[in-house]
C-alpha cells in the first residue's frame, strides 16, 4: 500500500468511524484488509482502496469492521464490575425504587461479553423477580460482533479469560467445544449496530453507561464529541463507566471522578449554553 492509499484510508476511518490509524500499522491494515478484498473480489488491496472513492456502503461498512479491535473478555478490569455492583447498583436501586426501572447502555460491546457480565451482575441482585424493569442496550459499529454477541456462543478460550468457574458453570450450557449463554440472560439484552458517531437521538434516557476500551481509539476532539453526547443521554445521577486508558480527567467539562472508584464518573452540573456555544459541542467531525 502506497502513502496516498494509506492517507486516503485513515482519512475514511477517521471520518466515518472515529478509529485512528498511524502510518506504523500500514502491515497490520493490509493483512486486515485481505478478508476483504477477497470477498468484495478485488484482485489486490489498491483496487479495494479506489473502489472506496465511490462510497459504496457495504464496502466502507466492511472495511471498517475489519479495522476495528474487538477484544473483549468477561468481567473485564474487574474492579469496575465490582464498582457497578457495590456503588452504582445499590445507589441506583434506593434512586429508583419508585419507577423500579433501569437502563443501561454499553456504547462499544464487542462480542458481548461487557453486557453479558453486567446482566449476571444484574441476575445476581434479583431485579426481575423483584419486580423490576431493566433495559440493557449493547451496541457496536461492527455488525458481526453483534451477530456474534446475539448468538451468545463463546470458544472455550474466551469463557476462561475472567469468567469464575461458578458463573461457567450456572450460566452457560456447553455445546461442543463451546459454551452457551443462558436464554435468560440473552433475553436481558438488546443488541443494536450503531456507530457513535451517529446521533444518540434513539436512546432512551440512561442510569449507567459502560463506555470502555473504546474511545482509546479515537482523535481528541472525536472523544470530547462522545463525552458530550453522552452527558445528553445520561440521567444527571446517572454512572459513567469508563475503561482505564479512555481520560476523562482534563478532556471533558461535565463529568467528575468517583472518589477511590478508578473509571466511575457521575455528572456534575449541566454545563451552561454559553460554554457549549464557545465551540465545545461537536456533534460530528467535520469532514
Ligand atoms: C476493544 S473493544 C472493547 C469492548 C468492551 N467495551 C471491553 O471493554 O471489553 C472496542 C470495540 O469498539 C468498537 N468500536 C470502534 N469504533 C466504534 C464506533 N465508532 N462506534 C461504535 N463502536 C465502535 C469496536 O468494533 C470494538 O468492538
């Protein structure tokens, strides 16, 4: 690949994704393009990048899939699952004993095995029996992870990165080599493909967000454009979880850390209009 179809690519990902690429990845961008370029029949990873210029939607779509990391694992950073069971959840459910109602988003879901933890978390207090309503929306801008997160199929390689033996054992039903979610918690979920970029206009207003692993990848002003979104969709005692290299801290206006609770953050004041007109608002990356 050529330094203007290097240019060219980073210059769609960053626009149409957010996602980040620097010149030292050029190997790794070609190997990931391959599967591509082979299912779109193009004879080399050049004629893929011209055919780009078009615009063709499932193509873009394809080639930013394959750009994205999908990592994940269960319960992981542990100590923010332990923060959502011992100070968000047990806040929220005397917040919202009236309503019983809670809603939940985890903005980048990879395969599923962010919402899944939170939905044993969930199993584990009782809500549903007790007569609660819970909404929990799993979203990510790559379709087959959310193929994947909806089938609920894990390699026994993924159920033993974090997932103690007890939750493998209640929670999962072995099929083959791999290992099934209980219907129960795959029914706790809504899966949705959705770019965050786009406008959160669809969501409902929320009581916790899990934004991790995620905005790592992104330009300074791309996360600052996410932050502020998400303080529109976020209830303001509402819980923002965020993953250990995302900074928070001196990026955003609009959010303060949780004492002693690394990656918990609550909103603070709403953030005044004359503040957000001095250009502190981006709905989109300008082009
Ligand atoms: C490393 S995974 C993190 C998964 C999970 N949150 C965790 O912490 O384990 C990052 C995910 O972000 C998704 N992603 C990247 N850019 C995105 C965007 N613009 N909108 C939504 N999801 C995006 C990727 O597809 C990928 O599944």
């Amino acid at each position: 690949m050529n330094q203007q179809d290097f240019a060219y690519l980073a210059d769609v990902l960053r626009r149409r994704s957010g996602l980040m690429l620097t010149e030292k990845k050029t190997h790794l961008v070609e190997s990931r393009l391959v599967p591509v370029m082979r299912r779109f029949g193009f004879r080399d990873v050049g004629s893929l990048l011209k055919e780009l210029h078009y615009g063709h939607e499932a193509l873009v779509q394809a080639v930013i899939e394959a750009m994205t990391t999908n990592d994940s694992s269960f319960f992981r950073d542990r100590k923010t699952f332990e923060e959502f069971r011992d100070i968000v959840l047990p806040t929220l459910m005397v917040d919202r004993a009236e309503s019983k109602h809670l809603r939940i988003w985890c903005a980048a879901c990879a395969a599923g095995q962010e919402p899944y933890s939170v939905a044993m978390i969930l199993e584990d207090f009782k809500l549903l029996a007790k007569g609660w309503t819970i909404t929990l929306i799993a979203t990510d801008i790559n379709s087959q992870m959310i193929t994947r997160a909806q089938e609920g199929l894990y390699s026994q390689f993924e159920v033993q990165r974090g997932l103690p033996i007890r939750r493998l054992v209640g929670n999962f039903m072995q099929e083959g080599t791999n290992w099934r979610i209980s219907d129960s918690l795959r029914r706790m979920v809504t899966f949705r493909t959705f770019n965050l970029l786009d406008s959160f206009g669809w969501l409902p207003d929320l009581d916790v967000i899990f934004c991790r692993n995620v905005l790592m990848y992104f330009d300074h002003k791309t996360r600052l454009s996410v932050f502020d979104r998400i303080g529109d969709v976020l209830a303001q005692d509402g819980a923002l979880l965020v993953g250990p290299a995302e900074l928070v801290s001196g990026l955003t206006i609009g959010y303060a850390p949780s004492e002693g609770a690394p990656g918990l953050y609550y909103k603070t004041e709403p953030v005044p209009l004359h503040r957000r007109a001095a250009g502190q608002r981006l709905d989109r990356i300008p082009a």
